[in-house]
C-alpha cells in the first residue's frame, strides 16, 4: 500500500474512534480528562492525517507524470 494511501485509511479510522468517542461518551467521567475532549482531539489527529495522505498521493501523483 502507497504511503498516502496508507496515512488517508489511518486518518479516517482515527477520525471514526475520535466521533464514537465524542458522541457516546458525553456522561462517562474519567480522573484526568473526558473522553468528548479525546475524541475531539482524535478528531483533529485524523484530520490532519488525511490530509497528509492527500498531499502525499498528490506529489506522488505528479512526480509519475513528470511534472
């Protein structure tokens, strides 16, 4: 599997855990953090994480046409 492949399944699988978290755990309380804040921040992660694996397939995706 191409690396930006690879970092674009890895960002939604991320951003998936990160909306279940958000979304389903609004009453359960942890000592040190809520888990909506993890799953907003894993949100964010997988964001990022696709859009790492755009720009990769898109350099790639040029580099093999010549340009």
């Amino acid at each position: 599997m191409k690396q930006g492949s690879k970092s674009m399944l890895e960002g939604v699988l991320t951003f998936v855990i990160g909306l279940a978290l958000f979304l389903f755990t609004d009453g359960v309380e942890t000592p040190v953090v809520t888990l909506t804040k993890v799953g907003v921040v894993l949100m964010c992660v997988g964001g990022v994480l696709v859009a790492m694996g755009l720009f990769q397939a898109m350099r790639n995706s040029r580099s093999v046409q010549g340009g």
